[in-house]
C-alpha cells in the first residue's frame, strides 16, 4: 500500500468532457481515439512548476488598466473572486492563475480573430493572479461580450473567460473557462455542451455577489476553482519506506 | 442512512480555445508591456548543470496535418533526477534549471522547440527506476481536456526497455510513439518528438 500514500484521486472522467464530442467539430479530427494508459502518479506528475509573486506585475490583476494607453478599458466593470480548494475541500495556497478573455464587444486581441465587433484600444485582455494563503484570489476585469465563433452557421459563446491553472503537481494542471450566472446561452453553447453533466456545468457557473461588489466602481463574480484532491497519507512516509 | 463523503469534485476542463496565448504568451501576440516576458520560453541558463539539448516535434491531427495553434508545456528532471518542486522530497534540484518550459506551436510550421538537459533517472511508485523522460502537456482549440504524455530517448534503450512505465504499454509498437528519435544540430544533440492524435501512429496519453 505504501505505493500509494499521497498520490492524487483519480481524475473523473465521465464529470469531464471527452475527448470526441461531434457537435464541437474541430475536437473530431483532434481527439485521441484509443484508451489512456492509466498510469499510478510517480513523482514526475506529483512534482510541478511553482511562481513566485516576483513573476507578476502590478496590474496583472487589472485587466481594466494593465493594457490602457488612453483611458480605461471600455465595459461592464467587475471583481472576480474566489478560492482555489482541493476535492478535499482546502484553500491551495500559491496557485497561478492565468485569465484571458475578449474585450465588451465580445472580440479577442489576437491574429486569427475574424469578428466584426471592434477593438478596445485600452483592452488586452490578459491577467494574473497568485492565490493567497486560504487560496483566495481576486481582479478587476470588464465583462465580456459573447461572440459567434466559426462551426455550425449560428454558434455563439457566451460570455466567460478563459482559466489556466497550475496546482501544486503536474497532475493538477487544469484549463477551464467561467462563465456568468443567468446568461441564457450557457445552454446553447456546444463546448458548454463538451461537459455531459449538468451539475457540472453549474460549477462553471460564477455567481453574482452584491456582498463584495465596489462602491460606485465594479460588480462581483465570486468563482470558486476545485482542483484534484490528495490522499491523506503523507508522501514523506513513502520517500521513507524507500 | 449513512454519513455523507464531503468531497468535492474537480473542476471540469474546457478547451484552451484558439486564443490561449493571449493568457499564457500575450507578448508572442503583440500583447506586450503587461508583463515583462512570457513565462517558460527559457528553461536553461549558463550555470544549469548537465548535457545540452533541444527538443522539438509537431502536433499532428488526423488527416496529418500540424497544429499550428496549440500550447505545449515540458516538465521534467534535472541531470540528477531531482525536481524544482517544494513537492520533491529526495533532495534539492539544481537552482539553475526551471524543469517547466512553455512553447506556442509555430504559426506556420507547427513546430515547438525547448533548450533543455537531459533529465537523470527517476523512481516508479516502486522504487525502480524510470528510464529518462520528459513529461509534456498539450492544450488547444479542439482539444476538450490537456493532454499528458511522455518524451522518452532513442539513445537510452537499456534503460526504455526496463522502464516500467514503458512496459505498462501493451503494444510494443505504441511504445515507440514515446520515443525521440535523436540527430544533431549546430553541435547539439536533437530530439524529434513528434505526436500523432490520431490513426496508426497514435501517441500514448496518460491518465495521470
Ligand atoms: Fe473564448
């Protein structure tokens, strides 16, 4: 048993999307067909990368700011705030998050965008966070717009934006997207659509907080992140034993 | 009635979409001044102990055609075998080398390409020893949830062949789709990693 002690829980991959879902068609020609190896976590996937606060800069939680040449970036202004827990359900300390996403208008900054929708001259469109000791983390963006993207005639994304996350191990690393509390197109949306359960659609879902809104400046989206839990046994008593 | 498991589930994933390096390498997009450099284009510097590599491959789709929009991260050893992670618990990795490299796929050729060392041997849940590897990670448009998989040598056969991840691999063709080939450019030692997501060639992923 002790080559188990502290390895992660296994990764549910029926709450995840699979690799080959047809209505999102460019995953048809882009998704692995045959069976993953399942391999027990060696210390190559429980070992990871780790950034210090030296890495970020001063207004990479400012996504209203951290890009502006001649004013503030144009939109609905919010905070975005949350934690970053483990299945086990405590705050993971010292987490990068990495956020990107499209200006008000619903158009991104980047070569291969095609959408008519005009660009925000004070609007990158990308920031950073490291959480803190309870795993909280917190920055002030606007709003994205929704947008129609290139696969059957009539698909738009609703609004969100786009997460990267590293955990502590390797095999924590998680990309995923949050998107806004009440926005009916949620449900229309075929990479929303990835996800085959319902609830776990939901815990994408960020919820509008009137508790942590801004006087007279921005909204809130509290938007919690769960990455892989970790059995309780410690590595140290495997490291031990060999 | 029974008392109730309080666990909460993991976060589903969501692809990294097409726009991925505004978040992840803002400067390669001409989003640049919000920070200094984009993270884990250099892995080695001029004190980083041990030999001199490069690494490069292509991501293939089904119909054989490179992905030219994908994000590809390296994680790996040191020339010891040691991680820069506070999660190694065997010793202290070599201060001067990263261990993490992150590369855009090139927008035309699809080609990533990392500077690196080659990694010393790491222990299997057992205590045998792994044969060297890089882990890699793949995330793009397309692709609903990262893929893990492994870098492993040509020119470390003995070790590839005790290796007991490699032996985990039913097929020993599919094994081969975990091996660089190696050649040599400018002096360095290259190895040519190239993964196939589909058809006969298909890679090996890992349920990590
Ligand atoms: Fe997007």
């Amino acid at each position: 048993m002790s080559d188990h002690k502290g390895s992660y829980f296994q990764r549910d991959r029926d709450w995840h999307p699979p690799a080959y879902t047809p209505d999102y068609k460019t995953s048809v020609l882009r998704a692995p067909r045959q069976a993953l190896l399942s391999l027990d976590n060696t210390i190559s996937e429980m070992t990871g990368p780790v950034f210090g606060h030296d890495v970020l800069g001063p207004r990479d939680d400012d996504l209203i700011t951290n890009w502006a040449k001649t004013g503030d970036a144009i939109g609905q202004r919010i905070v975005v705030h949350g934690r970053v827990l483990d299945e086990n359900g405590r705050g993971l300390p010292g987490v990068l998050l990495e956020f990107w996403q499209a200006n008000a208008g619903g158009r991104y900054r980047h070569h291969k965008e095609t959408y008519h929708a005009a660009l925000d001259p004070n609007f990158g469109g990308c920031g950073r966070a490291i959480t803190a000791q309870d795993g909280s983390y917190r920055f002030r963006t606007i709003k994205p717009g929704a947008y129609p993207w290139p696969n059957r005639v009539n698909d738009w994304r609703p609004a969100h934006i786009h997460f990267s996350v590293f955990g502590h191990a390797f095999a924590q690393r998680l990309v995923t997207q949050m998107y806004f509390e009440g926005d009916p197109m949620i449900w229309q949306c075929p990479i929303v659509g990835t996800i085959p359960d319902k609830r776990a659609v939901e815990q994408l879902i960020a919820a509008l907080d009137r508790q942590n809104t801004t006087h007279m400046d921005a909204l809130a989206y509290k938007f919690d992140i769960v990455l892989r839990g970790r059995r309780s046994t410690l590595f140290e008593n495997r490291m031990e034993g060999n | 009635m029974v008392q109730r498991l309080d666990y909460l589930k993991e976060s589903p994933s969501q692809t990294a979409g097409p726009y991925v390096h505004i978040g992840t390498n803002p400067n390669w997009v001409e989003i640049t001044g919000v920070w200094n450099g984009d993270l884990g284009l250099v892995l080695v510097g001029p004190d980083t102990k041990g030999e001199r590599i490069l690494v490069t491959g292509r991501i293939f789709d089904g119909l054989g055609k490179p992905l030219n929009d994908a994000l590809v991260e390296i994680w790996q050893a040191d020339a010891d075998g040691l991680h820069n992670s506070p999660e190694e618990k065997r010793g202290r990795a070599d201060p001067h080398f990263a261990g993490w490299g992150r590369q855009p796929t090139h927008r035309e050729t699809g080609e990533f390409r990392f500077e690196t060392v080659k990694p010393g041997r790491v222990p299997y849940v057992d205590g045998r020893p792994m044969a060297p590897h890089i882990t890699v990670y793949i995330v793009a448009r397309g692709i609903n949830i990262g893929l893990h998989t492994r870098l492993y040598f040509a020119d470390e056969a003995a070790a590839n062949a005790e290796c007991p991840v490699l032996n985990r691999i039913e097929h020993p063709a599919r094994r081969e789709t975990l091996v660089a080939r190696r050649g040599e450019e400018g002096g360095l030692p290259v190895y040519t990693f190239d993964v196939h997501l589909q058809g006969h060639h298909e890679t090996v992923f890992f349920d990590v």
